[in-house]
C-alpha cells in the first residue's frame, strides 16, 4: 500500500471503534492500517479483533512499552510510502487521506502536510472554533512562522513521507506527551517547508482523559525542546523569535502554579518570562492576578479553563 495509517492503542476501547470505523471509511484505499496494541488492560484487543478488513495488521506488544517507543516499533513495520497518524479516540474524516495523498504527489519536496481539525468532546460535540482557524490558506508554514506562533501542526491530521525519519531520525521517547511536537516543530521545520490544508480533515477529541490536557507537564516539554534548540548556530532574528516562544511557554508555566496556589513560585516564572520578553501579555496578566486576585476568583478562572478541556470540576 501507498499509506500505512499508524495507530498505537493503549487502554483505549471509550473510543476505539470509532476511530477505526473513521478510516476504514476513507473514500482513499490504497492503505493499510497498522494498529499495535500496547499491552492493554482492557477490550481494546477485543475491539480490534472483531473487524474483519483485510487492511487492518494488528501487532500486539507482549509488555508496555509506552507510547513513543510503540510509535517507533510501529515505525519499523510500516510498508507504506507515506504515513498517516492517528490515535484511538480522534476521528478521521472521510476525504482526508485522498486529500493529504494528493498534496505529497503534487510536491515531493514536502516532508509533510497537515490540515485543521474540528475539537469535539467526549460525546462528539463539535466546538464553534476549529484548533487553526485563524491560519490563513497557503501561508507558508516554516520554522520562523512556528516560532512566531503562527501555527501549531495538530498530529493526528499529519501525513509524513517514510523517508523524511532516515534524515531527522525517531520519536524521542525522553519527551512522554510532546515527542511529536519536538519531532514536526524542531527536527523536521527546520530544514524544511511543510504544507497546510485549510480544510478541517479530522476530529480532534479533547476531554479530561487527554494527556494534553496536563498543560504544566506538556509545557515543560516544550520549554526543554527549545531551550535545548538554542545551542544551534541559528541566525540572530531566530534566536530572537525561540527566546520570546520560550517567554511564552514560561507565560503558561506561571499560570499553572498559580492554579496550583503557588503564588510565589507563580510571580517568579512571570518574571522570568518578561526578561525575555518584556512585552509578554500573558506574563503582565499572570503578574496582575497573582497580585490583585483573592483565591476565590482564581479558583472561578481555573474551574473555567478545565470546563474547556472538558475536566470534571
């Protein structure tokens, strides 16, 4: 097959039909899909087997071996020249691989493309807003309009050339929520231009099973992949643009200790995130609350941003 569709499973049957049913449902068919099974606890395996599809190839892992070192074993079985990811509780729209095919044939130059994507919730409620709806069609999506925050690439709408891991290597299981992230934004946008379709092309599920949903962890992450990229001979107007990225990151860490009730701890991130950049809004307005606001409002804005990722509270 042209695409293997890379789908690692852990403990995943809430939403684990349905995200196979997406792609067996493609309106593309030259693929396969690859789903291997971490070690899971619960009927995931039972799910899995009860599809009768000649594309599907399940693999499953005698022992857990955590996401990315799955993903990278996933890796070293794919047959396809292109691959497509995709995770147990997101759904892929029906014209989406035919999509995402079309653009690689038309530029083999790009390493990858990627699409907006609908938020829904845990009951597939679609949110008003799309994840990249204020990206323009055709910007050019660079390592530069990364770290102006231009874009974020959303990985379960990414279709990557098989060749493209030869040159910038695996996933780094060191990172255990944003190996991709360092993988797509780091390693492959910096030597390389990728291509974005406007079009929403999947359904991203956020709700408070997500490991995404763990801002203060998954922005450590983060901050780490770019501090780190700051030890590259990169040009001047780019160290610029990573150190007011890390600013932001800072920014978030603030706000999550001040969630926390770590006030302190809260004021001196901010801080540090204004030395480098002294413009960072968001790091003037974590100042302002951890000064200004009693517990009680704080609590009311923390209960409102997990009600958004659909946390009870």
């Amino acid at each position: 097959p042209k695409v293997t569709v890379l789908m690692p499973v852990y403990n995943g049957e809430r939403f684990l039909r349905e995200a196979v049913k997406s792609i067996l449902n493609q309106t593309y068919t030259d693929y396969e899909l690859l789903i291997i099974d971490d070690a899971s606890r619960d009927s995931s395996a039972e799910i899995i087997n009860s599809f009768s599809d000649r594309r599907i190839r399940f693999v499953k892992n005698k022992k857990n071996m955590g996401q990315m070192n799955t993903m990278n074993k996933g890796l070293g079985l794919v047959s396809g020249e292109y691959i497509a990811r995709m995770d147990q509780d997101d759904i892929s729209l029906p014209g989406r691989l035919e999509k995402e095919v079309k653009v690689l044939d038309a530029n083999p130059e790009i390493p990858l493309v990627f699409s907006d994507t609908y938020i829904i919730d845990s009951k597939g409620k679609r949110r008003k807003k799309t994840v990249l709806d204020r990206v323009k069609a055709g910007e050019k999506c660079d390592f530069n309009g990364f770290l102006r925050g231009d874009f974020h690439i959303c990985q379960c709408t990414t279709l990557i050339r098989r060749s493209i891991f030869d040159k910038v290597g695996l996933y780094n299981p060191a990172y255990k929520i944003t190996a991709e992230h360092e993988l797509y934004h780091f390693r492959i946008l910096f030597d390389h231009e990728i291509k974005f379709i406007k079009e929403p092309l999947t359904e991203y599920r956020l709700y408070g099973g997500n490991t995404t949903s763990d801002v203060e962890r998954t922005s450590n992450e983060i901050m780490d992949a770019m501090v780190k990229f700051t030890k590259k001979a990169i040009p001047g107007y780019q160290q610029k643009l990573l150190k007011n990225a890390i600013s932001m990151q800072l920014a978030t860490l603030a706000l999550c200790k001040l969630f926390a009730r770590k006030r302190k701890t809260s004021i001196a991130t901010a801080l540090r995130a204004m030395r480098l950049n002294i413009r960072n809004i968001k790091a003037c307005a974590v100042l302002a609350c951890a000064f200004l606001l009693p517990d009680s409002a704080i609590r009311k804005i923390e209960n409102r941003r997990r009600r958004l990722l659909g946390e009870d509270v």
